[in-house]
C-alpha cells in the first residue's frame, strides 16, 4: 500500500495542531471527570461538541492549514474555555 503525496507541515502548523489535539484531549478527559461526578455535565458535553464543530468548520474553510487565523482563532477561543473552566473551579474551592 503506498502512501499518498501530502504536503509537509510547517513547524507553526504543527505547533498549533498540538495545541488543538491537547485542549481536545483535556475536552475529553474533563467529560469523563465529569461523568464520573455527575458535575459541570451540560459544560463537559456542550464543550466538547462545540469544540469539534468548531476545529472541523475552521479546517474546512482553512483548506487544512492549521496556521490559518481562523483555526487560530479557535484554539485561542478553548484557551479562554480552559482558563474561564479553571476560574470556576478555584472560585468553587474558596
């Protein structure tokens, strides 16, 4: 079976497909955290899916550049979910 011809990422794709994957596997970890707890559900799932809708709207129209503004704009977008996440869980222990 012989692979197909796909251009090499660039090392600013890689870094922000990283990025995607990494919030992405948080997204998924944070689910199962919150499943297994029974809190923050409604977050965990509506999360998640607003993240794949997202990544896989923004690839789309980035034509697969992970260095496109768009899909920039959504990594940094699940950033402000994390650290907003986070507010809430340090606000939730005082």
């Amino acid at each position: 079976m012989s692979k197909p011809d796909l251009p090499a990422l660039s090392a600013e794709q890689k870094r922000w497909a990283l990025g995607a994957a990494a919030l992405f596997l948080l997204a998924v970890g944070f689910l199962g955290l919150s499943l297994g707890t029974g809190v923050m559900q409604v977050f965990a799932v509506g999360w998640l899916m607003l993240m794949i809708f997202g990544f896989v709207g923004a690839i789309r129209v980035a034509k697969g550049d992970f260095a496109h503004p768009l899909f920039k704009a959504q990594v940094m977008l699940h950033l402000v979910a994390v650290g907003l996440l986070v507010a809430v869980i340090i606000r939730a222990f005082k």
